[in-house]
C-alpha cells in the first residue's frame, strides 16, 4: 500500500523535472526500501514554474536518497536526502521569435496554473462543506502522524547559476544563489537528534539549520565555456565547475578555483537556526509555557551593492517586465506574419492595449452574442467532461482555451461544476422520490443499507481478524493511538499562552557602493529581537534593538546612543486586549538619542549614484517614481483612515512612548571654501506621548474628543566655531560632543533651552458644532539670541539648502524619449493654468501655468510639454469634478476643482489637496470636465476578481464620503508663552586682547503672550490673481 503511494509521488514530482527515470527501476528501488538516484539530468523546463523568461540551458543532480525502514516504520525515521543540484540558467529567447512548440509550452503552463487553482479552490469548498476530520481517530493516521514527525530532510550543495549577456548589452553578468546545508531533524529536550515514538505529531521537536545560504552577482562577466557540451560532462567535471565557493573553504585550502575565484557577493553566507516545539495535548497545563514555540537565530547578514551591479538589475528588470507584458497577451498574438494579414494585427493592438489598460470596451450586439454562444458551448462541453460522458471532443475545448484569459476560463469552468452539482443533485432528489412512491422502499432500503455496510467492513474485519487484541494494544501504546477518542478544546486557558515566536539577528550591515569602489552609505544594526505570543484572547508582541548606525566616508551620519536609563536603541511593546486593563490595546515604546551629522558631499554622492542610475534605464525609473508616489498617497490615505475608523470605534487604546529626540550637527561651509565654518547644534530635547482614559478629560465634550498628551524639554540650538576642513574637524567623528555643550568652546547660542506642553483633542466622529481637532501649547520661557555674526551664519546655511536642492530639470535624462514618461500617450492634453499655494504654511495662492495632460487615471501637471517631470501627478480614484462658479473664485471663468469625494465646495476652495484648474475657454471647460468625471468612474470601478491569486493593478477600495459641515473649523489652537526674551548682541573692540567680541546690547522681556482662536483657510483673490490669507471679514471678492 505504501509502496505504491511512494513510487506514484517519485514518477509524478520528479517526473516534470529530470530525464531519465525508469519506473521499473524505480518499483524495484522502492520494495527494496531505499532509493538511490545519481546523475541526474534536469530537463529545460526544471524552471518554468518561475514564470520567468529563464530556462535551463543544464542541470545536474549528484544524487537523492529515500531510505523507507517498510517493516520498522514506527521505529525508525523516513530519511530524504538531495546532494549536488547544480543548476545553469540562461535567458529564454524573444517571446516575439517563439516557435509552435515554445507556444505549445506556454499554453501548457497556462492550463497547468488554471488546474491548480481549479483543484486548490474546489478542495477548500470540500473542506469548508465537510469540516475538517478530528486527528488521531484511526490507526493509519497515527501511523502517518509517526511517519511525518519523524522525517529527516537533508539538502545540501545546491548551486543555481543565471548568465546573461542580453539584458545589458555590453555589459555581460552572471549571478548565483548558494546553499551549503539545509537539514531538518527531530531532537530531544537536550538537542540531540532522536525518534519520537510518543504521538510524533501531537508532540513534536524539530531542529531545521541553514547553513551558508549565500547570494553573489559577477557584472562584466563573460558565461562559462567549456571545450565540450553541457550534456557531455562527468559528475566529476559537475562537481569541479560547481561546488567549489559552496562550503567554507578550509584552512589547508583557502585558494578558490578559476570558477569560483573573484566572486561578488550581494548577500553574504548567512547561517541561521529554527527550533520549533508543540507541547502534548497532556502537557498544556502550565499557563507560562506555550503550546507551540518557534525560535529563529540568524547570525549575520551582510548585503553589498555597488552601482554595476544595480544597473544590471535594472536592465533585467526591464526584460521581466517586457516577457510578462507579452505572457499576458500572447494568446492574442496572430500566429501568421503581418504582411499576409494586417487587419488581424491592428486588432491584436488594439486588443492587447485595452488589457493592459484594464479598460471596460463596448462590444458590438454580433460579439456579445458569439461570447455568450461560446460559453455556453464550452459549459456544456466541459460539464460532460466532468461526468465522464463518451465522445467527448476535448481538441474543442483546448481550442477554446487558446483564445481565453485564464481567469475567464476559470470562471467558466466553475459554471460547470456547479451545473454538474445541480444535475447531481436533482437526480438525487428523483431517487428519493421514487423510493417513497414504492411499496417496497423500505425493504429494499434496508437490504441495501446491510450489502453496503457489509461491503464496506469486509476489508476491515479481514485485517482485524489476523491480529490478536495483545497486538493491537501494542501498536497502539507504540503510535499513542486511542480508539474513538476526539480531541476537546480545553475550557478554562484562555489567558495561557498559544504560540510563541521569537526571531533574533546578530548583526545586519548593507552597504552601497558608486562606480568608483567608493562607499556611499552604511547601515548597520545590531540584536535585533522580535517576539510575539499568542493567546487565545489577546496578543503580545515585543520589539528590541541594542544598536543602529548609519555612516559615510564623511564620518558618522547616524548612530544610537545608549545611556543608563536606555540600555536599547529601541524597545517597544504593544498588547492587544491586555488583561486587567479597560482599553482595547496598548502601545508602548522606549527610543534613545540618536546623533546626526548632515554632510553635503554624501547628498550630493547619494544623488549622482540615482541619475547615473536613472539615465541607465528611464523606463524602470519613472515606473518606479510613479508608483512609489501612488503607494506612498495609497498607505497616508489608508493611515488616516485606520486612525479615523479607530477612534470612530470609540477603541479604547492608550500610549506611552518616551523619545530621546535626535541632536542634530550641520556643518556650515561658506560658498566656495573648503574650511568648515561653524557648526549648527541642534538639541530637539526629549518628548513623552501618552493618554488618559476618556473619563478622565475632566469636560462635558469629553465623549467627543481622544486626548494626546505632548510634553517636551530641554530643546536647544546654537552655533559652534570649527575653522578647519571637515576632515580634521574636531567634532566629525565625536558623537559625545553632541552631549557636551555647554563645554564646546566658542559656544555661540542661537536658542536656550526651553520645553513645551501640548493637548492635542481629535475628534472621535464629525459633530456639525465641534472643531475635528483641539491643540493647546504652552510654552514656559523662550530665549532667542540674535546678532550679526548669527545671522551671517544663518544665511550661510540657508545657501547651502538652496544649494542642495535639485533642479527642476534633470540634466541625466534631458534625452528621454516621450514614449518612456509615465503620461504617454496622452489621453487629453492642453495649456492651463492651475491655483498653487505658496508661503509660510502654504497660506499665498496664485495662478501657475502648467501643460495639463490626462492619461489613463492619472492627471498631469507638467511645466511645458518637453518637461520631463511632473510638478502634480493626481489618481482619478476616488475623487469628484466640480464646476467651479466665477463668484466663488474671485470672478475667474472656466474653472473646474478635482478633490475628494464628499467634499463641498467650500471645502474644495479651502483646501490646498485639491487641483483648482483654469482652462482658456468654456467648450475646453466642458470637454476637460466630460473627460475628467469618466475617468473617475472608470477608477473606481470595483477591481476584477482574481482567482489565480496574483497582485492585480485595479483601483484601490474607496471609502465612503462622510458629510461635513462647512461652517466648522478644523482646527482650534490655543498658544501660551508665559516668557519670552530676545537678546541682541554687537561686537566692540576689547583693547586687552586686540579683538572683536560680541557683547550683549539690549534684552527684550516680554510676558503673558496668548493666542486663541479657530483655524479656517479664507482665500481671496485680488486683480493680479494672486491669493492673500484673511481674517474672516466681509468683502466682495472673497472666495464664498
């Protein structure tokens, strides 16, 4: 019996991957007990299951192992061992040059993905239908319980090697991924390997280790070449090309062969260990133990990338995404050239473009009823195939196929399961019918009830007869087999602890390297553990770092500093339902000072190494700034949604966090000059967060509102003199400056310390007579220190953020063709002009005008229309198009506002998120506003199901609008400066020492400063159309 399920799953699993298996060698191996394979070949399509433009160009298996103990099998481990998988990849050809039978394989691999997800969801709506079988009611499933718990797994020197001279043409390369060792055993208490006898899957150790699991990248190298074939090779010559750089080289033989020498790695070895442990149903009874317990330990990581090699992976990139474009359609492509049939290409164009674009076309009354013909064609075929009908044509259904998404195939078929279930089902009822309708049901029901029972124990009662009672007791002492015993959920352990995870990394350090071998950052963090239980109620999860840094050739960017009362750079705890408490979940977190230097030359370094890069491929750098930006819009809108659905939950959380805040060094460097000037020192103090329960507000709104308490102190700024290059400055590489200035030398403060409280009062649901948000600050004292010398050093680092600040036009890609940029080809495209806000707070509006293009779902503001970037990229998802009247906008014509759904129009005016848009004339206005209100209802359109599983590019979900009240603030600041002192400074002559010092000149106190009041945006717009912030006072030509 076992046999057979063994040789069936070595001719099926093997099978698909490697030539050469003989099955009666196979049923021979597989009676004998152990099956021993050497040198095998793998076949070209070993990969295919990738779904990636690679095949195997060879492969080789040095041998696998199955040792099967068939008459001890409850004593001894099933053992599975695989040794030497060298593997060597190439690209696949030019989708565009495939061959029928390259067609035929794809078409296979089409089906083969429906069919799996076909048997994966019917086996889940079986599961769901039946429930799920209780464990450990039979004696065959001990028997395979033991099996399993106790089988031992051990996969070692495997090497898959990729060389690819197309992708970056020029510019060969290769790369590889490693493995030395990959076990997994049953262990005992101690650690040692042993065999568990005792219910191996109701009480299970298992120890998986990873050894040397590697990753490299060689840019400008040529493949691999040998003076004979691939297939000619001798397992020797196998192992000579292939297994050297695989093991830790000894120390009797550290030189590495010609294959394996000069060897880059992106990931360096790594070496990690899991524990896992499950308790027996009869050992859970300690409520500090858990019931089941994983421990992973890794070591180290190490990854390294230097620019050659991003480059390689940005050009493979582009050839991933071109294969898969072309997969997608490829069951469109006409299959003869286009000089015999033009018209049948133009229509694959259009076709695979309007796929692409996810695009709901109109189809023609003749084509919507050839579709709903040929469905119903291919239901019926394929329910009688179902049932197994005779003369069933299947080359009809495979033709079918051909032309069809996989997801409509799908779909399809589960129509003909459920038209079989009903034929079944009705056909079942007419049984039931007709046995009632007849005189003898009863009799013939019972008659057939015993031939069935005794049909079905005959087998059974067969195999029991040949064993004695005494024999069956000790198989089942020897597999913890209980008869009829069902496992009971244990009442009563709902605060005991059901899983344990605890994740642990050494050290990790990533590493960016520019074309010159310069190092160009540094990142590195060390103990990192991560731990999270589980109980039935509630969950814990338990977050520290010891050490993190970040560093340049420059010096120090960034590092944590450690003092006694944090021992961690990080530590963070967050409970869900915590016991003995009256919130829903609690987060808490403890963050140490980290010290930060600002160097020009790495930004400057950092932003070269990401314009060579982008120049190197536009396509895949603005697909990625594109999609980037959506993700980052996605995650903010989906952030303060959660934030929002929370506290309309009326959630009960609280949060303590305690925040060393960063102590920030700017060097100050005069234009021109290679000497370090000065230094800003800026001490953003220490901030604590925390909230109180929602009874203790003390305030008859206080149902309304969640309460955040803000404190902080002890923030500083002021000016150091340095004189020297960076090089040799005193404080480029002495973090403990940053904490010692009061004794810095010439120590020139700009800000004393000082510190502030704040309440902050969201509001839980919008009230019509409520501000959404409450903020109160107060500020005790507030000294400012000001003088030439001051602002002369002020201006100096105001030049150098200027400075630093990119061009609007990027010189590296001034040569970009425009069918590369994100918005071509433009769906609509013209000249307008669109209302920018500006200033302090974004307070000043004015009119900018822009090169307006629509594409897709996405709107465009360019600069011109040879622009190479946007300065406004909008998603039609979600949002509304209004008509903006011209008395409401200053006496402006032909304007149109785009925001978010639900918002009015004040709001829409108010509010500096939306695009307010002005068009030259009123047929452009109604055309743009046509064009616009489609491409919102095309973006939030419901996505398409996907069965398959894969990430699909639909529109994101939409939340519902809430209604606002216009006449509501949004927000309420009250602000108390109790003192205030600004002190002014001039330099006099000091006849002693023969030189210029500030002496303080004048001291302004002032007291009792405070400011309350409403925040609400009041725009007005005057005859130069520009836009000025007011109080709220009558007037004619204000926005209404």
């Amino acid at each position: 019996m076992f046999e057979a399920h063994v040789l069936h799953l070595l001719r099926r699993y093997l099978g698909e991957y490697v030539h050469g298996l003989s099955a009666e060698a196979l049923r021979i191996s597989v009676w004998k007990g152990d099956v021993v394979l050497k040198d095998l070949k793998l076949k070209a399509e070993a990969l295919n299951s990738l779904k990636l433009p690679v095949t195997v160009k060879a492969g080789f298996v040095g041998t696998i192992t199955l040792k099967v103990p068939w008459k001890s099998l409850g004593k001894e481990p099933v053992i599975v061992l695989i040794d030497r998988v060298f593997i060597l990849a190439h690209p696949v050809v030019d989708g565009r040059s495939l061959k029928e039978e390259d067609r035929e394989k794809l078409f296979e691999a089409k089906l083969q993905q429906i069919e799996e997800a076909e048997s994966a969801t019917l086996e889940a709506l079986s599961r769901s239908k039946l429930g799920s079988p209780p464990a450990g009611n039979s004696w065959l499933g001990s028997l395979i319980a033991t099996i399993i718990g106790n089988l031992k797994i051990s996969i070692s020197n495997v090497h898959v090697r990729y060389e690819d001279s197309v992708s970056n043409p020029g510019h060969p390369f290769s790369c590889g991924v490693t493995l030395a060792k990959l076990a997994a055993v049953t262990m005992d208490e101690q650690g040692n390997e042993t065999f568990d006898t005792s219910g191996a899957l109701d009480k299970l150790r298992k120890l998986v280790q990873l050894e040397r699991l590697a990753m490299y990248h060689d840019s400008n190298s040529k493949p691999w070449k040998l003076d004979k074939k691939w297939e000619d090779l001798t397992p020797k010559e196998w192992i000579e090309i292939f297994e050297d750089g695989i093991n830790e080289p000894s120390n009797n033989s550290r030189n590495l062969s010609g294959w394996a020498e000069d060897r880059n790695y992106l990931v360096s070895p790594i070496n990690g260990v899991l524990k896992y442990h499950r308790l027996g149903n009869q050992e859970r009874n300690d409520p500090n133990v858990p019931f089941e317990m994983a421990s992973l330990i890794i070591s180290d990581v190490s990854l390294t990338v230097n620019e050659v090699q991003y480059h390689d992976w940005i050009r493979l990139m582009e050839v991933i995404t071109r294969y898969k474009t072309y997969i997608e359609v490829s069951h469109l492509r006409p299959m003869v050239p286009v000089s015999e049939d033009v018209s049948s290409w133009w229509r694959y164009a259009a076709r695979a473009g309007l796929q692409q674009r996810k695009m709901c076309y109109r189809f023609s009354w003749e084509q919507i009823q050839a579709l709903c013909h040929l469905r119903r064609r291919y239901v019926q075929l394929y329910s009688d195939s179902l049932q197994q009908l005779p003369n069933i044509d299947s080359s009809e259904i495979r033709n079918i196929e051909k032309d069809l998404d996989p997801k409509v195939i799908l779909l399809w078929r589960f129509l003909a399961h459920a038209k079989v279930e009903s034929l079944k089902s009705k056909e079942a009822a007419e049984q039931r019918m007709l046995k009632k309708r007849s005189w003898f049901s009863f009799r013939w029901s019972t008659a057939t009830a015993d031939v069935s029972a005794g049909d079905t124990s005959e087998d059974a009662n067969t195999l029991e007869d040949q064993l004695t009672r005494e024999e069956w007791q000790a198989i089942n002492k020897l597999l913890s087999y209980q008869p009829d015993e069902e496992l009971v959920l244990q009442y009563g352990k709902e605060n005991m602890i059901q899983y344990l995870l605890n994740v642990s990394i050494s050290r990790a350090a990533a590493r960016i390297i520019d074309i010159d071998h310069t190092e160009i950052v540094c990142g590195r963090f060390e103990n990192l553990c991560v731990s999270t239980k589980l109980k039935h109620r509630n969950s814990h999860c338990d977050v520290t770092l010891k050490f993190y840094g970040l560093s340049a050739p420059e010096g120090s960017l960034a590092q944590s500093v450690i003092s006694e009362q944090k021992v961690n750079a990080l530590q963070a705890s967050f409970i869900q339902a915590p016991s003995g408490e009256n919130v829903d979940w609690r987060l808490s977190a403890r963050i140490s000072s980290c010290d930060v230097t600002v160097f020009r030359e790495t930004y400057d370094r950092f932003l070269e190494f990401m314009k060579r890069s982008n120049a190197v491929s536009p396509t895949v750098a603005l697909e990625t700034a594109t999609v980037l930006q959506n993700k980052i819009e996605k995650m903010t809108r989906r952030a303060q949604e959660q934030f929002q659905m929370v506290l309309e939950k009326q959630s009960r959380f609280a949060l303590d966090i305690d925040l060393d805040a960063p102590k920030v060094r700017v060097p100050v460097r005069p234009r021109g000059s290679s000497q370090c000037d000065s230094h800003l020192l800026l001490d953003l103090g220490h901030f604590t967060l925390h909230t109180k329960g929602d009874g203790l507000l003390g305030d008859q709104n206080q149902s309304l509102y969640s309460r955040f308490y803000i404190s902080g102190r002890d923030i500083a700024a002021s000016f150091t003199d340095c004189g020297s290059d960076d090089q040799a400055c005193s404080l480029s590489c002495q973090p403990s400056a940053y904490h010692n200035l009061e004794d810095a030398k010439n120590l020139c403060s700009l800000v004393d310390k000082c510190g502030m409280a704040v309440i902050v009062d969201q509001i839980k649901v919008p009230h019509p007579g409520h501000p959404s948000m409450r903020v109160s600050v107060q500020v005790p004292n507030f000294g400012l220190h000001f003088s030439p010398v001051r602002y002369r050093r002020l201006m100096e680092l105001l030049d150098i953020i200027y400075r630093a600040m990119p061009d609007t036009e990027q010189p590296a890609i001034e040569n970009l063709p425009p069918e590369y940029a994100p918005w071509y080809p433009p769906d609509l495209a013209i000249e307008a002009r669109i209302l920018v806000w500006r200033g302090i707070g974004y307070s000043v509006a004015s009119w900018q005008p822009c090169y307006l293009v629509l594409s897709g779902l996405y709107l465009y503001a360019l600069d011109s229309e040879l622009s190479h970037n946007y300065l406004r990229c909008s998603s039609m998802a979600g949002k509304q198009v209004l008509e903006i009247p011209p008395a409401n906008i200053g006496g402006t014509f032909s304007c149109i506002g785009i925001s978010a759904r639900g918002m009015d129009l004040q709001k829409v005016l108010e509010s500096s998120s939306t695009m307010i848009i002005e068009f030259r004339d009123e047929e452009t206005k109604a055309t743009w506003l046509r064009e616009l209100t489609k491409a919102t209802y095309r973006a939030s359109a419901p996505p398409p199901m996907n069965i398959l599983g894969e990430l699909s590019d639909g529109v994101m979900e939409i939340a519902e609008p809430r209604a606002v009240n216009p006449r509501a603030a949004e927000l309420v600041l009250n602000g108390t400066l109790i003192e205030m002192k600004l002190s002014l400074y001039v330099k006099a002559v000091d006849d002693l020492a023969e030189r210029l010092d500030e002496t303080l000149l004048l001291d302004v106190l002032a007291a009792g400063g405070k400011y309350s009041g409403p925040i609400k945006r009041k725009i007005c717009i005057n005859r130069r159309n520009k836009v000025a912030q007011n109080t709220k006072l009558a007037g004619t030509n204000c926005i209404r």
